[in-house]
C-alpha cells in the first residue's frame, strides 16, 4: 500500500474538478486529482460534448433530407442522403478522445499529478484510491468533492436492455426505427429531437402538462411547433408504467386511460441525481441539503477543509457552474479572497430551434415588483430570415423604475451562442439604455438584443 500526501486532493476530474485542480496547479498548490473513468466527466464524455456532435449530424442529415424532397426554399436538390451511424458516432468519440486528451495535458502541464481509480473516504483527511496496481492511500490538507451525477431510472422502468439512459443513447450503433422518450425536459427534448432528424418514429412521453415546464410557455411555443413539423408526437400528462410482456412497447396512463407506445428503445430521462453514494460519505460529517452537499457562498461543506463543487452540491447542474465554483475554491485555497456572488448563470437547451435563459423570467421578476418587459422577434431579423430561422425572439425583463435588466431570454436558430452577451449583461448589472445604446454588428442575430431593449423603452425601431 503506498501513501502520499498533497495540500489539495480533488475527487472527480469532471468540468468542476480538472478546472479547480488546473487553477491550483497554477497557483503553485500541490494537488492530486483522483478520476476512476476518463479526463472530462459526464459533459465531455457522455453528455455536453457528445449530444452536440449527434445533434450536429441530425441536423446536416435532416437538411440534406429536406433537399432532397425537393422541398428548400434555397433552390438546392440534392440526391437522397444515406446514415452511417456507427461512422457518426466514431466522429463523435474521435472529438471525445481528443478532448480527453487536452483536459489530461493541461492537468500535467499546471502539475497536478493524477491518480486513476476510485477514491473512498477514510476519514475527512484521507481516501484509499482502488488502482489497477493496488491500494493508494492519499492524505490531504484540503479536499474537494466533485463526484457530478448520474441518470435516473425508474422503478417501473430500470435501465438495461431496450430501456437506456442518454449514455447509452449516445453510442448506438444503429437508429431505433420507434423510440420512446420519457420526461419532456431538456435532455429528452435534445436527444428526441436528434433521433426524428435520423429518422426515428419518436414519441415523448411528460407526467406534467406539458414539455420543457421549467421554461415559461412563450419561450417554449416555438420548440412545440417544431415537435410537430418533425413528426413527434408528444403525450403530456402520461406517466410510463413499465414494459409490455413482449418488452416491445411502453405501457402509459394518460388522463386515467391505460395505453401502449410501440418502442424499439425507451430513452428515460426524467432527471439527475448527485453521486453521493460508493465513495465514503457515512465516513465523514456533512450536511445535506436534501440528496446533495450542503455548502455555503465559498462552497465550504459543513466540515472543516472539505469543499464540494458541481453537480454533487445542487441545482442549476451545468458544467460552466461548476467550473466558475471550481476555479473560485482553488483561488481560496490559495488564500485569495473570493465567494460565489453571481447575478446569473445561462442556462442553454439545444433543442430545435435553441433556448437561452440568464437571470429571471417575467414571472419571476414580477415577485420582485414593477418591470418592463421587451421582446423583438426574429421574423423582423434580416440575418435570422437569411438563415430560414426567422421563428423565434430575444426578451429582455428589467425593472420598471431604473431599468436595471433582471433577465434575458431567447429562442432561435442558434441562439446559444448569445448566452455570452446574456450572462456579460447581467453580470455588470447593464440597464436597458445600455444594451440599447451598445452598437450591435449588421446583420446579426445579436442585434435582436438591443431592439428587444428598445421595445422595452418604448422607442422600437424596426418592429
């Protein structure tokens, strides 16, 4: 059994984790990171990263099937297109082992050494890490959990065989002619929407009354239209019980009525939970905030010297949360004055067409008094009808008295890459006369965001 000591010990090399480690190496800490899977976590490895190359393809795949039906307002035909899946998806596991590969160089490069295994605590100072060439006791002055999460199945539905999480999803070989998705939220969503582009007959099943609740309707409507012009069906109010005898199908209760779905595949993704389990939590004394890590504005635990970042500590679960965490613990570890004082974080759903969110919906920011409330839409955009993305708009919420923006919404054809703008907004506490009064590129679809501004201040220019 060998030991080693280190002042930072962080467990999980996933967004949170190899960034805190990083920021700290390059502060000159002395840091081990412990991974038991590869360099990146669930983002890089089986979720961000590699749902995006799928919904990419989707996407060439179905704009080349639209071509071919002779059917593009843009006058190209082309022949029918033809999918090799297992192809994609190697391309996709190529830019994943790529990834890897970078996040591993950058931890080597700031001097963080990496112990591949999988760490179980043995008291608040030190874990035994389970490796291919033995027991490695490591014993550390401050240690960081980011253990991330993991999918949620249902009793009625267990994963294995034709019932798979969004991990699996994302390394089929093949396209399942009939899947079933259960939970309408944004994962469902994404992948659903991928499969129809592949040509998949997809049926989403949502226990609520309707898809993607954490948004509000408006910013939704645009999604539910394009569920319908893909050919899925969506069942709201409908709970999955379970598979038929054959296990070819999806038993639903759907208003009180029981009901089959025909499925190759069940997709469940009704959510996700912490990793609190496997790694020793009953060793130590922590708080818990429900089924996560209790922790305060510095991501301080409840006990002394251990810090816990990511998806392990609660809501919202993404990965630049966890990442902004991480890199503020390093920096306090490192004696430098920093606490988690953030006005918003983006929140962004690659749906068809994309959602963006930062800071408060109307809803929410009228519990807080008086707003006004902008909102300009893209069929007024001369760059958005240049890109047949035209349905769709950017709202801006702000408060009635000084104008100070509270929040930013968006739906749209590639909206997400305005969650930058979005979150910089709100983070500097802009008001609507200076996103109005910030000279935004023509012809972009950014310039929706001064005009919903304008709309707001009641002097629209091109709506």
């Amino acid at each position: 059994m060998k030991e080693i000591s280190c002042k930072l010990l962080v467990i999980g090399a996933g967004p949170g984790g190899y960034v805190c480690a990083i920021r700290a190496g390059q502060l000159g800490i002395d840091t081990v990171i412990v991974e038991a899977g590869k360099p990146g976590g669930t983002c890089l490895n089986v979720g961000c990263i590699p749902s995006k190359a799928l919904i990419h393809a989707a996407e060439e795949f179905e704009k080349l099937s639209h071509m071919a039906g002779g059917k593009s307002p843009l006058g190209i035909t082309v022949a029918a297109p033809s999918l090799d899946l297992a192809a994609t998806i190697a391309w996709k596991d190529g830019i994943v082992s790529r990834l890897n590969n970078g996040v591993a160089g950058l931890l080597k490069k700031a001097g963080v050494k990496t112990v591949h295994g999988w760490a179980t605590f043995r008291d608040g100072k030190t874990v035994a890490v389970e490796t291919e060439i033995g027991m490695q006791v490591i014993r550390a002055e401050t240690v960081v959990i980011a253990t991330g999460s993991a999918p949620v199945d249902l009793p009625s539905l267990p994963f294995g065989g034709p019932v798979i999480s969004s991990t699996e999803a994302l390394a089929l070989s093949e396209v399942p002619e009939r899947l079933a998705v259960v939970g309408g939220g944004y994962i469902g969503l994404e992948l659903g929407i991928a499969f129809a582009k592949l040509g998949a007959k997809v049926t989403v099943v949502e226990a609520l009354p309707r898809v993607l609740a954490q948004y509000d309707a408006e910013l939704t409507r645009p999604v539910v239209k394009r569920l319908a012009e893909l050919g899925i069906e969506v069942l709201v109010n409908a709970k999955a019980k379970g598979l038929s005898t054959k296990r070819d199908a999806l038993l639903v209760e759907t208003n009180g009525k029981n009901g089959k779905i025909a499925g190759d595949m069940v997709l469940v993704t009704v959510g996700r939970k912490p990793v609190t389990e496997g790694w020793g939590l009953e060793q130590i004394d922590l708080d818990m905030a429900g089924s996560f890590i209790r922790i305060d504005d510095q991501c301080r635990s409840s006990m002394r010297g251990i810090f816990a970042i990511g998806d392990v500590t609660g809501e919202p679960m993404l990965a630049h949360r966890a990442m902004a965490q991480g890199e503020m613990v390093a920096e306090i570890v490192a004696g430098h004055k920093r606490s988690w004082d953030r006005r918003a974080i983006p929140a962004v759903c690659f749906t068809d067409p994309e959602l963006v969110t930062a800071g408060l919906s109307p809803e929410e920011a009228k519990t807080r008094g008086e707003i006004k409330v902008g909102l300009f839409p893209f069929i007024a955009n001369g760059r958005a009808m240049t890109k047949l993305g035209e349905d769709g708009f950017v709202r801006v919420v702000a408060r009635a008295d000084n104008h100070l923006v509270l929040g930013i919404q968006a739906v749209g054809q590639g909206v997400s890459e305005l969650s930058t703008a979005f979150g910089l907004a709100l983070e500097m506490g802009a008001t609507l006369e200076d996103i109005a009064g910030t000279i935004h590129a023509h012809p972009t679809q950014g310039e929706g965001f001064p005009e919903a501004a304008l709309k707001a201040l009641g002097r629209a220019v091109h709506v």
